[in-house]
C-alpha cells in the first residue's frame, strides 16, 4: 500500500553558490531518501526553496551595490541550478518572496495570534550605530553569560546549547563591522513558547527513534522556553497582517519565522500548481503520512521546538488550546534527519575565510555521481567528517572505479563478446543461486536501512552485493569455458542479473550512472529521472517569474525489486561507468581547490 512520503530539505539562504559542505546535509541525502521512496512505490512530495529574506540579504547586497530582490533573484536561480545539476529531485524547489508564501505565512501568523500564541512585548533590540538598522541577533557575538564561551551568538549559544538575547550576551560586537551594537527600546511581536512547555515536551519524548544526535540536542529544549520575537524592524520581509503594524514599513515577520513555513507554503504552491489546489492535504492532513525533515545540525532548534510549536498553535494544540486554523489539523514531523559538519582541515566549510569547494567546480570536474557516493558512504550522518582529497580519490577509484565500474565493464564485455545478448543460463549451479538469493534478499536490507536514513550502512550493503559478484566472476572464470558455452553462459547470465540488481540497489545513490546501465543491458526509456529548472509566473504577483526546480517522476521505471533480465536483449561492449582519478589528486586536490590536505 502506497504511503504519503514528505520530504521537507532546509532551505539554503540565498547569499551565494552552494559548497559541498550545504549539500552534504540536505541536497544529497533527502534525494537518496526521496528516489528510494518513489522506487519502493511511495506517493512521495519533495519541497523546499531560497530562503529570502531577513537583515543578512539586505548587507550583502550592498556589498554587491544592488537591491536585495536582484541579489535573491540571482542567487535563487544559481542555487537551483547546483541543486538541478545533482540530480536533486524536487517536485517544487521555489522561493520564500512568491505571493503564495506570503499569503500562506500570514494565514499561519494569524491561527497562531487568534489562538492567544503571538503576544506583543517591549524589548531591547540591537542597532547598528552606524547605520541605524537592526542587528539580527545571529549576527551578534560575545561571551556566554550561562557558560562563558566566547563566540555565542545572539540568539543561541553553541556550547551549552541555551537560548539567548543578545542584550544578555557579555562584550557584544556586531559581526559585520566589529561595531558595539546599540541596545534600544521597541515594540515587536513575540512567540510565546512557553505556552508549549507542556504540549511540546510530551511530543518530544514520543520521538523515541530520532537519530541520537537530534535526541540528545532536543532533551533540554523544553527546560528553558522563552518567548522568541517574531518581528524586526527592517522593510524586507513578509508584511504582518494587523491593523497598526501593516502600515508601518519597518516592521515585518522575521525570516526564521516565514522560513520554516515554507514547508508548508511549497506544499500548497505544488498542490496550485498540479492543478489540484488540495492536493497538498495528502501529506499534511492525513495522520499516515511519513514526514522527515532533512537538515544540519545548526537548525535542530527550529525544527524540533520551533516549528512543531508554530503547527501546534494553528492547530489549536499548544497549552492554551484555541481554535483549528484554516487549513485544516497539520501534522507534526515524524522524523529529523540532521547531519553533523562536512569540514575541511578541521574547519567549516566557509566562503569568507576560503574554505569552500563549490558544488558547480565540483561536479564539472568529476561528475555529480562522485560526490554523491562520498557524501553517501563517508559523509558527517551521525558525526562530523574532515573531508580530504585522499579520501575522495580512494573512495572512487577502489569502490565506484575498480569495484562497480569493473563489474559493470565485464559482465557486459564478455557477454557482449562471446554471445551479443543476454544469454540464456541453461547449467545453472548452487553458487549461481546461492548470489542471486544474496542480491534479493540486500533490497530488504538497504530499503531498511534507507528508511531510517542510514546512508552509510545502505552504501555498504549495497557495495557487498557489488563485490560478492566480482568474487563469482573471478572465480567461475567463464571466459575460460569456450569449450562449455552452456556452463559460461549460465555465469555470464548471473553476472548481468547481478549488475541489474545493483544498479537497481545503487540506483537512489548513482541516478546519472544508473540510467547508463540500464541502457547497456539494453534498457530503453527513462530508470531515473532527473529534475528540470522551469521558468514560471508567480502565481498571485503579476508581471513577476522565477525558476523553480520540479520534474516528472512519474516516468521513470527504476522500482525497488529485482528484476529479472531478458534473455535476448542485444548487447554492445560498453565504456567505461567510472573513470579513475590521478593519483596525485590524492596530495594536491584539483587546481582550483583553494585548499590542499
């Protein structure tokens, strides 16, 4: 029976290119999630877009001397270009500035202040004295006042864990120039999470079978809720719809909060435009649903206490209760997939101090397959990973080159060679079935493993059955049996189902190289399908388009099954799946990799 399956990928903030750090958290393992899924015949909804707006949009684009709707029209469309060019399935990937989130973010702002959950509050806010904009609280630094570590930012502490407000924080600077920040008085509208407490902590402790790294952040998180200001005083965000405050320019929805709604609001777009406006309640509405959120570990904190509590309160389900908002009883996350840190010499990944390795140059120089085994089989799951180029050439040349590739290259070789087709297996033999039974039964293994997003143990598996079938071909030897066509041509028919099995195994992980084999065991048509950007009318905003990323799957044939291959199927010698990488990129890196292990 087919079960709703929503994928919800973090948004990427649109301040530049994607580096491998940003994919190795969200693009590539909610892809491998997402193709398994529609291969095991789930009804599977992938979203997620650009995240637009907020104070940091607005500083970088006067760096770049133009306005923040060009710096996000740019980088929108360069994002979604990276994430098209690894395969990266979205059925929607849009943006956060569409009429359509705007809308959807204020019916979701107003359940929550009808309900009693969104109270206004005089604060302190920062203030650039040279400017005189708002400092977004991450963009505050100082010492802890809880544990003493320096470096806390102004919204939370990383060392200890503990909400803050930069007011508290000891020795601010503001992180764009070095400034003392100012502290002022101003009226915004507050969250108010601690009339979760209850309803959130009970949720929480269902979550029995999160990954250990999400358990173990979210174990506090209930013991220290204060009200979390939704508002800041800058003209670049999403208007609050209340007498009063929508006329004044300067106030707007912050975009932590207009950022995890759009789940939701990309949901609701799809749904418009499938042409089926309530399409999205499949995935929402329905208690059945599966729903998993994929992100790294800096955004635990919005996924497992902020956005359940913001779904809570449209549902009327918080402490105080109150009233179903407008669309309907909204389901929380089943799941959250966070990854740990992709770094480089021990050090995030970061533009600003050169530690980056774009996913453009990336995939130009060694194919969107190769990064995304290494972020399958080695990258930071559960713990954070030094990524170094020693790894990733080992990696592709003994596992993708010499292992899968070589499999793939003489099972079909000699097939294509001493017979032209798939041949008939007409001698069959126990380690002949003893293979096949091992290769059937790894789909019930990897699908497992790939249900519980363990990306690591699935590769593994999956590269088992590639290697047992390496030893079978080495060790039957058919091309010594000229003399026995029907002995050899039964190993030569065990081999190429082997290679269909796990290309069909491999197929979530390697979709580009996948739908090659299919095509050189004769496979005609789309295995596995790949995203498409489209340009597009907004919706609810004439005169405006953008590119989004979406696809039909649908087409596609890779299921998750072993299926049996066709005897007769023409054959033709095949070129090389993988080619291997210099030896010397081991010790340098590439040319243009700024830096060397």
């Amino acid at each position: 029976m087919s079960t709703p399956v929503l994928t919800a990928v973090a948004w990427p903030y649109t301040n530049g290119p994607r580096h491998i750090g940003h994919v190795s958290g969200i693009g590539v393992p909610s892809d491998v999630f997402s193709r398994y899924h529609r291969m095991a015949g789930n009804k599977v909804l992938m979203v997620s877009g650009s995240d637009e707006h907020g104070t940091p949009i607005q500083v970088q684009a006067e760096k770049e001397g133009i306005t923040p709707r060009e710096l996000v029209d740019k980088y929108h469309r360069v994002i979604a270009e990276d994430m098209g060019s690894l395969g990266v399935s979205y059925d929607l990937y849009t943006r956060t500035t569409t009429g359509n989130h705007y809308q959807v973010v204020q019916q979701i702002f107003l359940a929550l202040y009808r309900n009693g959950y969104i109270v206004p509050r005089t604060t302190t806010g920062a203030v650039s004295p040279s400017t005189g904009r708002t400092l977004p609280d991450r963009y505050i630094e100082g010492t802890c006042p809880i544990c003493g570590q320096d470096g806390a930012r102004g919204d939370q502490c990383d060392n200890c864990g503990n909400q803050l407000d930069a007011a508290e924080l000891r020795n601010p600077v503001s992180r764009i120039n070095g400034e003392v920040p100012r502290f002022v008085e101003t009226e915004h509208l507050f969250l108010d999470l601690p009339a979760f407490t209850e309803s959130l902590g009970k949720w929480l402790a269902t979550r029995t079978d999160w990954r250990s790294n999400v358990l173990n952040f979210t174990r506090n998180l209930v013991e220290d809720m204060r009200p979390r200001p939704i508002t800041r005083d800058l003209d670049w965000g999403v208007p609050v719809p209340l007498d009063g405050w929508d006329e004044q320019s300067m106030k707007r929805l912050y975009v932590w909060f207009d950022a995890v709604i759009g789940y939701f609001s990309a949901s609701v777009e799809w749904a418009r435009r499938s042409g089926d406006p309530e399409a999205w309640r499949a995935w929402w509405n329905d208690p059945e649903a599966l729903r998993v959120y994929f992100m790294g570990k800096d955004n635990i904190t919005f996924h497992a206490q902020i956005w359940p509590a913001l779904l809570m309160g449209h549902n009327g389900a918080g402490d105080r209760g109150g009233t179903t908002g407008p669309y309907g009883e909204l389901n929380l996350p089943t799941e959250i997939a966070s990854s740990e840190f992709l770094t480089m010499t021990g050090s995030k990944f970061s533009t600003s101090r050169g530690t980056v390795i774009y996913v453009r140059d990336f995939v130009r120089e060694f194919g969107p397959d190769a990064l995304r085994y290494f972020i399958s089989a080695a990258g930071p799951e559960t713990q954070d990973v030094d990524f170094t180029w020693d790894e990733f050439v080992r990696r592709i040349n003994f596992e993708l080159a010499n292992e899968w590739g070589n499999l793939v290259n003489r099972a079909v070789s000699l097939a294509a060679k001493n017979v032209g087709a798939v041949p008939e297996p007409k001698a069959p033999e126990a380690a002949d079935e003893e293979l096949r039974t091992m290769a059937r039964q790894a789909f019930d293994v990897v699908g497992g493993h790939l249900r519980r997003s363990r990306f690591r143990a699935a590769t593994q598996e999956a590269m088992r059955v590639v290697s047992a079938a390496n030893k079978y071909l080495s060790e039957q030897e058919p091309w010594k049996r000229k003399d026995d066509p029907e002995r050899r041509d039964t190993i030569l028919h065990t081999a190429l189902q082997l290679v269909s099995d796990a290309n069909t195994l491999l197929t979530p992980f390697l979709p580009h190289s996948a739908q090659k084999v299919h095509e050189l065991l004769g496979g005609t048509g789309t295995w596995a399908a790949q995203p498409r950007l489209e340009e597009v009318d907004d919706l609810d905003v004439s005169d405006r388009s953008y590119p989004v990323l979406t696809g039909d799957y649908a087409a596609e044939q890779a299921s998750w099954q072993s299926r049996p291959i066709e005897v007769g199927t023409p054959l033709s010698k095949p070129t090389p799946l993988f080619g291997k990488l210099d030896p010397e990129l081991a010790e340098t890196g590439p040319e243009w990799a700024p830096i060397k292990d």
